[in-house]
C-alpha cells in the first residue's frame, strides 16, 4: 500500500496536480483560440459571399457572341455556275498546254 504521509508521495500528488492543471489550462486555451479562429473564419467566408453576390448582381450579363458571317450559308456568295472542273482545265486535258 501507498503511505499518503510519506513526503515523496505529497510531493509526486502536488506535482501532478500542478501538470494536470496546466494541461487543462492549456486545452482550455487551445479551445478558445480554435473558437475564436473559427468565428473569424465564418465573418470572413461571409464577407466574401457578401461581395461575390454583390459583385454578381452588379456584373450585367454576358452578350451573346456574334456569329461569324464567314460560317454563315446565307452570308456565303452565291456561285454562279457550278464547278465542273473547266477553269482548271482537268476534265479536258488541256491542264498541260495551259502552263
């Protein structure tokens, strides 16, 4: 059995009172400083929803993109005659004699 008299075992019972008080102490801080981490953390997340929505409803909206008139079958000139191959002479054998 443990002598609670002893002096060695006062003295070891102080002095694990003293660490466990510190140690609560210090989770106990640990815990406020988290909270207080935490409450900053949200009012800042907040604040930047706060300016995302405003900025969102003060952006207009986008145009719509104009389409290019070169890809465009109504803007495309009209051909006058069909392409049978006469300007480059290929069908009529005379691609030759035209150089």
């Amino acid at each position: 059995m443990i002598d609670e008299s002893d002096p060695a075992v006062v003295a070891m019972r102080a002095q694990f009172a003293e660490i466990s008080a510190r140690h609560k102490a210090g989770v106990a801080q640990s815990v406020t400083e988290f909270q207080h981490g935490d409450a900053a953390n949200k009012a800042y997340q907040e604040e930047v929803a706060r300016r995302e929505a405003e900025q969102a409803a003060a952006a207009k909206p986008p145009e719509p993109e104009q389409k290019n008139p070169w890809l465009t079958r109504r803007s495309a000139p009209s051909r006058s005659e069909p392409e049978d191959g006469d300007e480059t002479g290929y069908y009529s054998n005379s691609w030759m004699q035209q150089r």
